[in-house]
C-alpha cells in the first residue's frame, strides 16, 4: 500500500483515492506475474 494514503486513512478515518498511476503498475505487474506463471506451468 501507499504509505502515505496508509498514514492519512489511519490520522483522519478517510480513504484517499488511489491515483491512477498505481493502478496501471499494479494491473501491469499483475499482468507480467500471470503471463510468467502461465509459461512456467508449460513447461
């Protein structure tokens, strides 16, 4: 998690919108790890 939205949520109770931009990373990263699982697995 981003520690600095970590650290507002927890200081104020409200949840700060995740930016666009680590969204993006995350799917591009989730997307890298299940194609390299998919390759592991036919093999």
């Amino acid at each position: 998690a981003d520690a600095s939205r970590l650290r507002t949520w927890i200081e104020t109770g409200k949840v700060m919108p995740v930016p666009a931009a680590a969204l993006s990373y995350k799917k591009q990263k989730a997307a890298q790890m299940a194609a390299a699982g998919q390759t592991a697995q036919n093999d």
